[in-house]
C-alpha cells in the first residue's frame, strides 16, 4: 500500500512539475517578441496597482479605455490616437488586470473599474474628458458618468456589452469557473488553453473582422503577449470574466445620465442592432451609427470611419 502511495505521489508531482513547465515554455513564446514594450509609458499609482497609461497631443481631453476580453489593452487604439492628436490631449491606459498595468490577484469587478477611471480623470487628466470605450468596458463608463458627472464630457462607445449579457450575475456555474482557473499550475494550464495563437486567429477571423484578409499577424501576436503578460496573474481577471464578476445592472444609470453619447456598431456583429436600440429605447438622446462590413473591432478593421465619427462628433 505504501509503494502505490509513494508511487501516485511521485507520478502526481512529476505531472504537475510537466504542466508548470509548459506554462513556463507558453509564457516564454507569447511574450518573447516584447511587442507592447514602450519607452514613453507612464504609470499611474493606484491604489490597487500601478497602471500603464501614455498621453499624446494638445486639445480637449479623449480618454481611450479598451474592451475586457482576453489579450485586450490600449493597443487596441494603436491606428486611431496619432491621427488626433492634433485635436486632443489624448489618453490611452491599459486596464488593471491587463497589458501593461499590474495584474493582482484580487476579485475584478464592475465597481473597480468604475473607481479607476473616475481617480484616473481626476488624478491625472484633472479636467472633464470625453471616452472612448468598447465593448464590456462600456457598464462601468456608464456608472462612472452617472456617479461622478462632473468628471464626463462626451462619450463614444463601439460595440457595447448587450444589456441582457450585463444583468447576467455569477451563479454557481461561474464561480466554480472563476474557482478553477484561480487555482496554481492546472489553473494556469486551463488559461492557457483557452489563450493560443490558434484561439486569437479564431477569435478574430470569427467574431473581431468581418474581413479576413485585414487581419494582420502582428494583430494575434499582440494580444498573445498581452494575455500572458506578468505570468500567472494575466489569468485573474480573465477569470473574474468568464464568472460574469464584471457584470452589473446599468438601466437606471443609462436612463439618468445626460451626456452627449454616440454607440457605433460594426454592422455585420451579431445582433447589433437590437442591442443598440436597447439602449437607445432608456436614453432617447443615444446617437446610433453603424460601419458596414465590419464586426466588433471596426477601430482595427475599418480605422479611418472610426477616426472619422471621433473627429465629427468630439
């Protein structure tokens, strides 16, 4: 009985010994490139974590703020923020939990973001700005208005969460989920996984770009290195992700906030219309565009109609 014990044990420890290794090897390939590396980032100390942002330009202030999906970060802007700078003091920051800024092993939720970007504009832009957000991070661009109005001036949104996706709260589903991928070494692996190469060309070619052939390769390598940045900790916010942790109700916020707001969706996105008529139904004052032949990044696939809504309606 005791050789089978010493013997599972040690078969047992060599497997878990193997899967830290891959997960040393994946990191290793994913960010080797050094690709988001920048000399003239600057960091902003918050008090959950030190957060990359840059600053280009003279104007009034557009804050640019990326979508919470796996790989994301400010270079998701990358084609957009050179081309305004001349109109703007542009910002452009990654997220805590992603890119560039720290990933702490902590619960990432709606509300934190919301308390990020209100101290980011207050701390370090110091004046009323106008956003930029895509996709999830659209909800906590919206509390924040709502809460702090003073601090929001126009606001832009591509592709937004869907109403219904954000009243998704975790359940016990979700939260063994976030559970699994938390714990050390198998955990890891799991994330992994579900962050290859293969699954970003996957990703793009299927829900990012109606057009394939603009997907370039740099695109997929850029969002690797991302998702692997700061090891282990890049799968923490993920995590908090798929358990819908992020997730919040925004109807009475959206209703109540009387900004000047513009939603543009690519309109080959599944179900963009209803989603954006959602919203427009709870604050009549929404403005709604969409880009032909394009999905859910048109900022990527189609940078110059993006460039030129930014320029018509800030």
């Amino acid at each position: 009985m005791k050789k089978k014990i010493i013997a599972i044990s040690i078969l047992s420890a060599s497997s878990v010994t193997s899967i830290h290794m891959i997960n040393r090897i994946h990191h290793f390939l994913s960010t080797s490139g050094n690709l988001l590396s920048c000399s003239e980032n600057h960091y902003y100390k918050w008090r959950f974590g030190n957060i990359k942002y840059d600053k280009k330009g003279k104007g009034t202030p557009l804050l640019f703020i990326h979508d919470l999906t796996a790989g994301s970060s400010s270079y998701e802007f990358h084609r957009l923020i050179n081309n305004l700078t001349d109109q703007h003091e542009i910002y452009t920051l990654d997220l805590l939990g992603y890119g560039l800024s720290d990933k702490p092993s902590i619960t990432y939720t709606n509300n934190l973001y919301e308390q990020l970007i209100t101290d980011f504009i207050k701390n370090i832009i110091g004046k009323k700005t106008s956003v930029v957000a895509t996709g999830n991070s659209v909800p906590f661009v919206i509390m924040a208005c709502h809460n702090n109005p003073e601090f929001f001036d126009k606001m832009i949104f591509i592709n937004p969460q869907s109403l219904y996706s954000q009243n998704q709260i975790p359940s016990k589903q979700t939260k063994l989920l976030k559970f699994i991928f938390d714990t050390p070494v198998i955990g890891t692996f799991i994330y992994n996984i579900f962050n290859t190469k293969h699954t970003f060309e996957k990703t793009f070619a299927e829900e990012y770009f109606y057009d394939k052939s603009k997907i370039k390769e740099n695109y997929i390598l850029n969002y690797l290195e991302s998702s692997q940045l700061s090891g282990y900790q890049a799968k923490f916010s993920f995590a908090c992700y798929v358990g819908k942790f992020m997730n919040t109700n925004i109807i009475h916020a959206l209703k109540e906030i009387n900004n000047s707001i513009l939603m543009i969706g690519g309109e080959k996105k599944t179900d963009i219309e209803t989603n954006l008529e959602n919203y427009a139904y709870y604050n009549t004052s929404i403005e709604l565009e969409y880009l032909p032949d394009t999905k859910h990044l048109p900022q990527l696939e189609a940078p110059d109609k993006i460039l030129e809504l930014i320029k018509w309606f800030t």
